[in-house]
C-alpha cells in the first residue's frame, strides 16, 4: 500500500514526465496565451510604447510630432550650450598663470607644431591654387571691363576676407581637428579620461585648454600665409600673360590701401577665431563621445559640426553682427 501512494503521488508531480512548473511562470505563460506579455520591472524601456495606436486620433499625432522635434532640438541645443560654456570656459582659464604647467605647456607646443608645420604644406598649395583659379581670373576680367583701379578692394573683400578663412578652417578641420577628435574620443570611449579624473588631473585644463589655444594661434598663422601665397600667385600668372605691369610691391600697397581700418582687425580676429571653434568644437565632440560611439561614428559627426561652425563664423562676420 505504501509503495501505490507513492507511485501515485509521483505520478501527479511528473504528470507524463515534465516537471510542474512554478506558478509564476503559469502566470506568464497564461498571459502570453492571452496576447499580453507578463509584467516587467519598472523603468525597462517598452519598444511599442512610442507607436501610435491603430486608430490614432489627431491629438495623438500632434503629441507624436511635438515630442520628436522636441527632441531633436534638445539635441542641437544641448551641443551649442556646451560649446557657449567651454568658449567662456577656456577664455577664463587661459588667463590664469597658474594652468599653464609644463604638462600643459608641452600639449599646446605639440598640437601647434602638428597644426602649422603639418598644415604649412596643404596650405600653401591651396593658396596657389586658389591664386591660379580666382586671383588672376578676377584681374583679367578687371582689367577687360575697365575696373582696374576696384582691383584691391575685391581682392581684399573676396579673397583675404571670405575665402581664405573658410578654406583654411577647412583644412585645419579635415587634417589635424579629426585627429584631435579621433585621440580624445578614444580616450574617452577607452575609459582613459576617467582615469585621469580619478588620480585628480582635469581633462579640460590638459587636453581641451592647450590644444583650443593652439589651433587659435594656428589659424590666424595658416591665415595670413593663405592670404600671401594666393595673392602672389595671383599676381605671377597677371603679370606672365599681360594683365598687370606694375611690380609685386606695387600690388601689395595698392591691395594693402584698399584695406579699410576695420579690416586690419576684423580679417586676423575672423582667422583667430575660425581656429578658435574648429579645435573647440572637435575637442568637445571627443569628450561628449558615448560608450556606444566608434570611429565610423565620431568622424562624421565632429566634421559635420566643424562645418557649421566656419560656415556660422563666415556668415555672422558677414553680416558683421
């Protein structure tokens, strides 16, 4: 008798050899039977809470739009409060004696020698470039229509004034400001920059500080030289095929009396300050960079933003606001 009740009760607990299950997954399998799915933790984000019902009224689809260009433009803000912040940010703290120690001292000579050295070379090519295509092509076309004497003050208002610092912010970004981008981001991404929070060191005082400065310092440099050698260029094809008589000297003062006062402070301040946000801005995108950010994602993002940048800095000077 006793091995029967024993039998028997086994029997129910196996039922055809699967074991009973607990009675919290019968609840959850009988919920899925039902069509709903068992309950979850708080805060787990639900991928069907963002899509819409299938009868949607019109409320609802002007919630949907308002909330999804709310938040495209917290995105946009969120980037322009922090550049505003780090611009006042190194401004203040680039005065301050006390920062410049030799580690940070050593990070600025280093970005400035791989700044302007490495992009002497791009910039001068460029620039004769530029002097071939546009310089000589608009004192030809001067000199054909009988506008000769306007000839300094185009060149000063098109080329030194508009062209040159969007072509060199350009430059400095695709060349040296993706390579600060790609080292900080990785940094970042890699968990060295918190490292160096926790042994008490500031990244923004040893990376962002000293290399903002020497891009500021690179760009009014790669500037001026942009400015030379297109105008000399210029100048060496006008005077090859006929087009101007008089000496180089001769073209440089009458280029430099075209020159307003305004310009000799407006032009090397637009150059000064190209190469102020460029390095700005691709430092920042390297430490605003995410645990889920590589390369492929960075890259395009920072030279988007180094693009609007020179383009916003071109246009605000423009409209000398």
């Amino acid at each position: 008798m006793t091995e029967e009740r024993t039998s028997g009760s086994g029997g129910d607990q196996e039922q055809d050899g699967r074991p009973e299950e607990h009675p919290a997954n019968q609840q959850g399998h009988a919920a899925a039977g039902q069509g709903q799915s068992p309950e979850q933790p708080a805060g787990v984000f639900h991928p069907d809470e963002d899509q819409l019902p299938s009868n949607p009224t019109v409320g609802q689809y002007i919630l949907r739009f308002l909330g999804s260009t709310g938040a495209l433009v917290r995105r946009q803000v969120w980037f322009l409060l922090i550049m505003l912040g780090t611009i006042w940010g190194v401004v203040n703290e680039s005065m301050r004696p006390g920062n410049w120690r030799r580690t940070v001292r050593y990070e600025f000579q280093m970005t400035l020698s791989s700044v302007t050295v490495g992009g002497l070379l791009s910039t001068l090519v460029t620039g004769t470039l530029t002097g071939v295509a546009v310089v000589s092509q608009a004192i030809y076309w001067l000199g054909f229509a009988g506008m000769a004497k306007m000839t300094g003050s185009i060149l000063v208002s098109v080329i030194v004034r508009e062209i040159a610092p969007i072509l060199v912010g350009v430059l400095m970004l695709g060349r040296s400001g993706m390579l600060s981008l790609a080292e900080i981001g990785s940094l970042t991404i890699g968990g060295q920059i918190r490292s160096l929070q926790a042994e008490g060191l500031d990244p923004f005082l040893l990376l962002v500080l000293p290399r903002t400065m020497a891009f500021m310092v690179s760009g009014f440099t790669l500037g001026i030289l942009f400015s030379v050698a297109s105008l000399t260029t210029g100048y060496i094809i006008s005077r090859a095929s006929g087009a101007l008589s008089n000496s180089l000297l001769s073209f440089f003062y009458d280029v430099a009396t075209a020159m307003t006062p305004a310009d000799y402070i407006v032009i090397p301040l637009k150059f000064t300050i190209v190469g102020f946000l460029v390095g700005l801005g691709c430092c920042v995108s390297g430490l605003t960079a995410s645990s889920e950010d590589t390369l492929a994602t960075m890259l395009p993002r920072g030279f988007s933003r180094g693009m609007l940048i020179v383009m916003a800095v071109s246009v605000l000077f423009s409209l000398k606001l």
